[in-house]
C-alpha cells in the first residue's frame, strides 16, 4: 500500500467516525479512565466504562469494537477479561489490547497468556511492553535491553519493530508502538509517524487514551489503517497542544481540543514514513 492510499483510508477513516459516532466499550486502567473517554469523544466515538464479567459481554456485543487495558486490574478481571475476550471473539469485534505493566504478577501474566489464545485486532504498548508481549506468546528473540520499568519503556522504538512485526503477523492485525516516534505495523507493511510532544510523558494516560481512540477507529476500518490514524491524530494534537500549553495541565486541556478540532486532512497529512 503506498503512501497516498494510506492518506485517502486515513481521511475516509476520521471522516466516518465522525458521522457514525461508534459505541466503544472500554476496561481500562482507572487511573487515566477520564482522559481514555474524553479523548474517545473527541476523536467522535461514544464512550463506555465497565468492570463485571456480565457488563464485558453484554457491552462486547453492544459496542463497534472495544478497549482492553491491562493497567489497573481488579481481582474480578480474572473472570472479566477471558468472558470479555471470548465474546469479542464471538460476535466477530475488532478489539484493542494495551499490555499495560506486563511481568508484574501473576494474574497479569495469566490473563495475558490467555489472550494469545483470544487475540486482539491491535495491540498497542511501549516498545518494552511489545517486546515482553511478543517474548510471553513464544514470538520474540526473548532480548531486550532492560525490560518494563513498572509502566515505563526501558526500550527504543525501533528496537521493538521485529517484535511487533511478529506479534502483527501472529494476531493477524496491526501493532502499534509508542515512543519519540510511532510504529505501526501489520506485518508487512510498517511506518514511522512523526510529531506528538514530550508533554505526553509528563501526564498520565496519553498511551491508555491512544489505545481507546485507536479502538474507536477499528469501529470504522481495518486494524492496519485505524492504529495509523489514531497516532496520526494523536502526533498531530500533541505537537498543536504543545505551542499552546504552559505545562502539562494546560496540555491536556489544549490536547482534547486539538484532537476534537483535528479535521480529516490535516490527520493523514501528519508526516509519516514507510521503512
């Protein structure tokens, strides 16, 4: 797929969403819970929060797509998340994993192994975390350079890229991972998107909320094409946001507006490179 195809999907991609307005559940970490459902809003989804086992089903089937963030979890999500995942699978639902904190505990660990079994449409995560993700499912070298530091990257991008090709080829989607620079790749095809802010680093939940707008996306489009418009749209809020703000305060406000504001075109016009 060249370039200028990924342009026109991009902008056909914001464009639907915006008119659709596509139900997209969410189990995410409660830490950055508001942020993941006002940046769903803004991007032109409507947002839903839940936690039982009954709700995940019941939403699983509701909802265009879904969100899974593995940053908060709940001794109740040992039943939640597999009931949630194999209705996902059921109804035939483009979903989204964030390996939030992979290798810290046991129930952790357990639910992530049961999702290789129940694979999502997208994975998104910092390059550590696609690395051990890729490593637990049996499809990485089992290198990397420190690992996960709590919910913090100890790896570069770039380094991540063999490990997200391999996990995109595996779930028979699309990986994107966060850093400086976004990669996102179905296995084949890969990319480099440019922009965003230091800012994001300063306040918590821009990687939960990229990975709630990206399922809000796959509502609308194929794995591939809705992870390269939600870091499209998210580098381009984030360097709008950061001419404007005086820290990360003001930042998250001007972000949701910049992303709200963010019109088809200037989304898939944010620079991006085939590598």
């Amino acid at each position: 797929m060249e370039q200028e195809e990924m342009r026109r999907k991009i902008r056909e991609t914001v464009h639907r969403t915006k008119e659709d307005c596509p139900l997209v559940p969410s189990i995410t970490n409660t830490v950055t819970i508001n942020l993941v459902a006002n940046a769903q809003l803004a991007a032109g989804g409507s947002a839903a929060m839940v936690y039982l086992p009954d709700e995940g089903e019941g939403m699983a089937a509701a909802g265009s797509a879904f969100y899974i963030n593995m940053g908060t979890l709940m001794p109740f999500y040992a039943e939640t998340l597999p009931r949630t995942a194999r209705a996902l699978q059921e109804h035939k639902r483009p979903w989204v994993l964030d390996p939030v904190g992979i290798g810290i505990g046991s129930l952790r660990k357990g639910l992530l192994q049961c999702f290789r079994a129940l694979p999502p449409s997208i994975v998104r995560g910092n390059a550590s975390e696609i690395i051990a993700l890729a490593n637990l499912w049996g499809l990485g070298d089992g290198r990397t350079k420190d690992g996960v530091r709590g919910v913090d990257a100890t790896d570069s991008v770039k380094s991540a890229r063999s490990a997200a090709e391999n996990l995109a080829k595996f779930i028979h989607g699309a990986v994107a991972v966060s850093g400086e620079q976004d990669l996102v790749t179905d296995g084949q095809v890969t990319v480099m998107s440019e922009g965003g802010s230091v800012l994001f680093t300063k306040i918590t939940g821009a990687g939960c909320s990229l990975g709630g707008v990206t399922a809000v996306y796959a509502a609308e489009t194929s794995p591939f094409i809705a992870a390269l418009t939600a870091v499209q749209a998210y580098n381009l809020a984030g360097s709008r946001a950061e001419k404007r703000a005086a820290g990360p305060g003001t930042f998250e406000k001007y972000f949701l507006d910049a992303l709200y504001k963010a019109s088809p075109e200037d989304i898939a016009a944010n620079p991006f490179q085939l590598i």
